[in-house]
C-alpha cells in the first residue's frame, strides 16, 4: 500500500490521509539571478487536517489494487489504523518521507531534498578575441534582376 501512495503522490503532488492530515508537493520555480540559474526548489509540506480523500484518489486505489472503489475505501482505512501500530507510531510513504504519531499530534520526517536533483548553474560571460568582419551582401533585387538578364539572355540566344 507504500508503494501505491508513494506513487500517487508522485502524480498528483498531493496525498490526503483521513484524520491524519495532508501532504502537498510545494514548488518554487528557478530563478536567474545576474549570472546565476538559481534551481527551483521542491519541498513536501504536511499539514494537520481533518479532511477526507477525493474520489479520484479512491478511484486511482481501486485499479491499482485491482478492487472496487467501497474496497479500495475499506482497506485504506484499515492500512491507516493498523500502519501506526505496526510500525512504532511510523506510517513511512515510500522513498518521501514518513508520519510519526505522538499522542494525538502527527509530524513530518522527510527524507527528499531537491538540491540532490537539481543544482544552481552559474555561466560567465563568453569573450573572444576575433574581430567581427562586416560583409558585404548583395541585396535580393540585385539577384533578380541578374537572374531576369541571364534569362532574356537565353531566350534571345535559343531563339536565333
């Protein structure tokens, strides 16, 4: 079931546990800053919540356990009461992080960190050393009046 949730939230950047609270993927977009690409950072926040799980959360449970949605509904809260007890008051969610209970209050642990994935670039000016050569260019009607010339030209020649 880890491994489920684990994969939803990587999808849909949000998970809600029922009674426990929610996890939100949070994103900050990259910057530039004078000659620094600053990476974007992405954090998992939790907050406290007393909210329930939409359906398509239910919905995406039930196809990848092959159940119904009542089913789906059923074993997710059963996983939720029995996780805590089983694990030492630890719900863990995959690779992300995971849920301590203490008493009543939940907290978050967790264990992803953008700047493993991404890192700031720094680029310095480009300088060279050669010296820019105008050239010249003919101008497009130049051409087609060339091209006309050498046309008559062979009219006149393949006439006689």
């Amino acid at each position: 079931m880890e491994k489920v949730l684990e994969q939803y939230f990587v999808q849909n950047n949000e998970l809600v546990l029922t009674n426990i609270g929610s996890l939100h993927l949070s994103k900050k977009p990259a910057t530039w800053i004078g000659g620094t690409l600053h990476a974007p950072e992405l954090t998992i926040t939790f907050s406290t919540n007393n909210s329930k799980p939409s359906n398509h959360f239910y919905n995406y449970l039930a196809e990848a356990l092959s159940i119904s949605n009542e089913q789906a509904n059923i074993q997710f809260e059963q996983f939720l009461e029995k996780s805590f007890d089983a694990h030492n008051n630890t719900l863990s969610i995959g690779n992300l992080g995971s849920i301590e209970k203490l008493g009543d209050e939940y907290t978050w642990n967790t264990s992803f960190t953008s700047n493993h994935y991404f890192k700031d670039i720094t680029i310095s000016p480009i300088t060279t050393s050669e010296e820019m050569v105008e050239k010249k260019s003919i101008q497009w009607y130049w051409i087609a009046l060339i091209l006309s010339i050498m046309a008559i030209a062979a009219i006149v020649f393949k006439s006689f």
